[in-house]
C-alpha cells in the first residue's frame, strides 16, 4: 500500500470515481482539480474499517478473559430461564 499522490481533473474524478476510490482504499490519495485549481482531496480515513473490527474484536476477547458461567450454568439453561419471562 502506497502513499502516493495523483491527481485528476473533476470530469476525469465524476467519470471514474469508483475507480478512484479503489485506489484511495488501497492507500492513494488523489488531488482533484477543476480548471487546473485544487478543489479537493480524496484521502483514506484514518484508521480504516479493517483496523477498527480488528480493535473491536481484540477488545472483546480481551474483556471476556476470566469470565466464566460458573460451574452449574450452562448456555442452554440461561436461555431456557429467559424465556421463563
């Protein structure tokens, strides 16, 4: 995943922009220009959606460390006591 820069024009950025933001989710960013004037800049979010699950994901096995039903419950019999309600 590279950190490179290109940049488009905005007819180019509307015509191709699933394209592009193909490219910007491997990492590129893209500088769009209209008029040759810099108008706007396609970047990746900081932190991506993959690094956020794996975060929240670390973060739960994390939390259930240790934490066990006891010796007498089951899953089954919390749910057969919830539907008792």
């Amino acid at each position: 995943m590279g950190a490179s820069m290109i940049t488009v024009g905005s007819y180019e950025a509307k015509t191709h922009l699933p394209a592009l933001l193909e490219r910007v989710a491997h990492g590129e960013s893209i500088l769009i220009t209209r008029h040759g004037q810099e108008v706007a800049m396609l970047v990746p979010p900081k932190g991506g959606r993959k690094d956020r699950v794996r975060d929240a994901v670390r973060k739960m096995r994390e939390l259930r460390k240790g934490v066990t039903l006891g010796r007498d419950l089951t899953i089954r019999h919390l749910i057969e006591e919830g539907r008792r309600f």
